[in-house]
C-alpha cells in the first residue's frame, strides 16, 4: 500500500478512489504497515481511548502538585468553580482538559496523542464531546483513527514536536486533530472535517514552545485547556458550512514554514518567551537548586 498520509488532498482523493472512509483508510493502512487485524487495532485504539478517559478521572481523584509546584491542582478549582463563564459543558471540557494535562505532568499515565505535552487536548475533548452528545465508545474510537491519520499528515508535511516546531506543532497539532474528530463524530463530510483542521491551525499558528524550567508544566496545562477550546470553536465554524479559505494542506506548509523560521531559543529550548521572563528564571534557578540537593552524594 503506498504511504497515504503525505497530504489530506491526497488522502481525500484515495478514499473515493477506493470508496473506503478515512477511518477505514487509516485501519487499511494500519493493517499493511503493521500485520495486525482489524479486531487488534481496534482493541488497542480502545484500550488507548480508556487511558485517555482515566487520566481525566484521575486528574480529579488525586493530588495532581508537580515537584516544581508550578502544577497544583487547578482542573480541580475549574471543575469545582461557582463562576460559570459560558455553559457548565465548557467549564467541563476545560477542566477535563487540565485533568488530564496535570497527570502527565505529575508523571502519571496518558496517552501521547500525538506528544505528552498535548495530552490533554484529546481527552478533554472526546470524554465532553461523547457525554454532550450520548456518542457510543465505538464512534469514540473511530475519531482517534481519523486523528492520528490527520496526526500522520502533519507530521508528513510539518512536524508534531516542540522541538522542531514550537508549540504550535504540539497542542496546535492536538487541537487539530480535535477539532476533526469533533466534526466527524457529529457527521461533519470530509471537506468540513479538513475546514475544521485548517481553521484549527490558522488559529494555533506561531505559537512557540517556552517551557518555564524546562518542565513540561507552564503554560503547557493551561494551553492545553485554551487548545481544547480552539477545537471546539474551529469544529463549531466548520460544521456550520465556513470555509478555510487557505487549504487545509497549504495551512499545514505554513505550519511547517513558521516552524523552520522560528528561533532555536522558542523550541523546547526554555531559553526564551515566558522560560525566560524574571519569574520563569527564579523558577528555573529554584528547580536547578532544589533537584542538586537530592542528588546522591557522588564522593561516598
Ligand atoms: S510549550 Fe513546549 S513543552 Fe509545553 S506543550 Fe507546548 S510544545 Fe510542549
């Protein structure tokens, strides 16, 4: 099976070829690569889904402070607010959002879809999107195949890493693959699926990857959150029949393009944005302190 996943024209143009879904592209194409069956990859695309729900639920089950203390517990303090600033659902999705975020960056399991640092943008997502609109696991589960094609594509074209990319490659990414997701579950066709995608990252473009101490914690949680929303609003848009304007792969290249030009000190550096301000350095100088402290003694 050639590679499928180089641009979403592409992907379109193969599916009415075939006269196969996306999502049924994506298992063929899993199926080719990887020798699996189908029952095989849609028990590991479940058994992923049921991660992504847990670290929500355990993002408010237990005590979610980070060893720098930059994390503490804010999907919590969201979930639990009396001020309601649009509806109880929104209010939900991003404190599902930061659930889900603040396990990963208190070290505990998620699933990297498609980083870690993005890790809450899925979850938050898909859980408020299922419970909103009473969606079976099954279509759940058919989104995440259509998000990691569109994952595919970008990573093809662009990149999916802070590192390379900023930020925007990362939660942008995520978001991006939201918000398609979100069209799809709600029978969305596919060129309003790829709107959803180009609108997604026209808004998440430039963002650049600034990490305070290094640490995957500030402002990765609450981006994560902003993310989450991002995709709601760019799937709202899309579904109501407006276009991109730019492709959804011309948009993807811009990506790609900001990425390449942007400096080394905005990649996962923490040698500039908010890494850097004064409080990002005190923070940094702390962590550093705190982190020679414990370690062992290397004379005894
Ligand atoms: S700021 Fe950097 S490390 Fe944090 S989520 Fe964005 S890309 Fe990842």
């Amino acid at each position: 099976m050639a590679y499928l996943f180089e641009t979403f024209t592409g992907w379109q143009t193969y599916c009415k070829k075939h006269k196969v879904s996306l999502v049924q592209s994506v298992i063929d194409y899993e199926i080719s690569e990887k020798g699996a069956t189908r029952e095989a990859i849609m028990a590991g695309v479940a058994a992923n889904y049921q991660v992504m729900k847990e670290a929500v639920a355990t993002g408010f089950s237990e005590d979610m402070t980070s060893r720098s203390g930059m994390i503490n517990n804010s999907a919590k303090k969201v979930y639990h607010s009396k001020k309601t600033v649009l509806s109880p659902q929104f209010q939900q999705l991003v404190a599902r959002a930061l659930s889900a975020k603040e396990v990963n960056s208190c070290m505990g399991r998620v699933v990297a879809a498609p980083t870690a640092g993005a890790s809450g943008i899925m979850p938050g997502v898909l859980y408020t999107l299922q419970e909103l609109h009473n969606l079976p696991d099954e279509k759940m589960h058919e989104a995440l195949l259509l998000a990691a094609g569109i994952a595919l594509i970008i990573e093809h074209q662009s990149s999916l890493a802070g590192a390379v990319g900023g930020c925007q490659a990362e939660t942008g990414s995520a978001a991006a693959m939201a918000a398609g997701a979100i069209v799809y579950c709600l029978g969305g066709r596919t060129e309003e699926i790829f709107n959803a995608v180009a609108i997604t990252i026209q808004c998440m473009l430039g963002l650049v990857c600034d990490p305070v101490a290094g640490l995957v914690e500030v402002p990765c949680v609450v981006r994560n959150a902003s993310a989450a929303a991002i995709a709601n609003s760019a799937a709202q848009i899309a579904l109501a029949g407006v276009d991109s304007v730019i492709p959804v792969d011309e948009c993807v290249e811009a990506m790609g393009e900001v990425g390449e030009s942007m400096e080394n000190r905005y990649k996962e550096t923490a040698l500039g944005g908010l890494a850097t301000t004064k409080t990002g350095r005190q923070i940094a100088k702390r962590v550093l302190i705190r982190d020679i402290d414990i370690l062992p003694d290397q004379e005894s």
